[in-house]
C-alpha cells in the first residue's frame, strides 16, 4: 500500500496524543518552542538523509510510500518522519517529566539563599512553583508555571 | 568501515559533545531523559522493525552501506545511533528553546 509509510507516522502521532491531553506534556501547546526544537534537527537529518540517498546507502520501497520526491530525491515520507519522531520523543520527554514531578514536587527547591556558583535553574527549564511565584507571577498558575508566553 | 556506521558514530559523538561542550541542558544526569531515551527505544524497535523487516521493507538498505548487524528483528544496528542522535538532539533544542523563552 503506497500510504503506508505514512499511516506509521500518522499511527505514531495518534498513539502519543494522550501524552499532551492525558499527561500534560504541553509540547503541541508551546507550538514556539516545538518549531525551536524541530527545526534544527529536521534540517540536519534532511541533509543526511539526502546525502544516503545520493550515495546508495538506503532507498525506499515503491510500494510503500507514495512516490512524492522533494528536492534531492527526498521521500516526503522522510520529512514528515523527522518531524514525527522527534515530536513523539518531546511529548515522551515532557510527560515522564510531569510523571516525576507528580511524585516528587519538591525537585530541588528554589534556595532561598543560592549560594552555589552553578545557577539553581541550570538543568531545569520548568521553574518550581516555589520559584515561579518568587518570580513575582500569579500564584495559581495550574501548570508549573510555563504556561506564559506560550502561545 | 561502511558508510553509514561512520555517519552513525559521528552523529552520536557529534550530539555527546554538543551537549557537553556547549548546550550543557544538564539532560545527561536526568533520570528525566534516560527514562525518555527507554521508552523511544522500546517504540523504535516496533516502528523501525516495520520499516526495515526484510520480508516487506519499506526502508532498504544497501548491504555494503552498513555493519551488517540487523537486531533486534531487522534493524540495522546503527538505526538506533541514527535514533538516539535525532532524538537527544530535540530533546537538547527543547532544553535550549525553553532556557530562552520568557518565563
């Protein structure tokens, strides 16, 4: 079936779309910071995957994709691929993260008196809530605290 | 060594020191990220399994390109440096994109 290749991909969207809606991942509701991560990645593989072709080191069944070539004889089957895959490995990335939040909330708490040299955030992006409301933002934020500025 | 294995182990040392060098996200010392990294691997076998099966591929590979190792099932072994660079890799500009974005 020439769809093929693309019914994995879309089957690989709809398997990790209880990530965000269940779990709260929150990756399709940062749609910025998803083109920032996306992107790079989808440029640098397309390249790679273009120079594979180019020298022979894989091709793609005729009866299995739908035959649409972008430029330097990519499959679109490909693109939508290193767009898929990685969206699936942030939804995985955020949702084991919200997990491990749940049942340790007090991940390291803003120190009220930092005195280490490393900043308190440096492996972190999610503020505490602690931290976030010492960010002078609005207590009740219901997500951690990423929510503004998102959208 | 084939192509594709030298293309493989590059990519993989390419985003270590990425990561190491200059993103520092700090996700190498994340049970965060390890857990994440075993439940792709676990769903890239079943995905990459069907793409590659050598009874109905859709992804052929030339035989001198690469190690030679297919497994689990067929998947070229190198596949999964090929997974594991793309995905950290995302995983590092989310890091990135979200140090930046107003908190």
């Amino acid at each position: 079936m020439p769809g093929e290749y693309l019914l994995l991909m879309a089957a690989c969207v709809a398997i990790t779309l209880p990530l965000e809606f269940v779990l709260g991942a929150r990756v399709y509701r940062r749609p910025r910071r998803l083109l920032l991560a996306v992107l790079p990645l989808l440029l640098i593989f397309s390249v790679w995957d273009a120079v594979a072709i180019a020298r022979g080191h894989w091709d793609y069944s005729p009866a299995h994709t739908t035959g649409w070539l972008l430029p330097f004889a990519v499959p679109v089957e490909e693109v939508v691929f290193f767009i898929v895959i990685p969206l699936c490995g942030l939804l995985t990335f955020e949702a084991v993260g919200r997990m491990l939040g749940r049942r340790a909330p007090a991940a390291p708490a803003a120190p009220s008196a930092p005195t280490s040299s490393a900043p308190p955030s440096r492996s972190r992006n999610v503020p505490s809530l602690p931290e976030f409301r010492e960010q002078g933002h609005v207590s009740g934020a219901k997500d951690g605290g990423t929510g503004v500025g998102d959208a | 060594m084939p192509e594709y294995t030298v293309a493989t182990l590059a990519a993989v040392v390419v985003v270590v020191a990425v990561e190491l060098l200059w993103a520092r996200t700090g996700i190498f010392r994340t049970a965060q990220y390890w857990i994440t990294m075993a439940i792709v691997f676990f769903f890239q076998v079943l995905v990459d399994g069907w793409l590659t099966k050598l009874s109905e591929p859709i992804v052929r590979y030339a035989p001198a390109q690469f190690a030679g190792i297919r497994f689990p099932f067929d998947i070229p072994i190198e596949d999964f440096g090929f997974g594991f660079a793309l995905v950290t890799g995302t995983i590092i500009a989310w890091q990135l994109a979200g140090r930046k974005e107003p908190a």
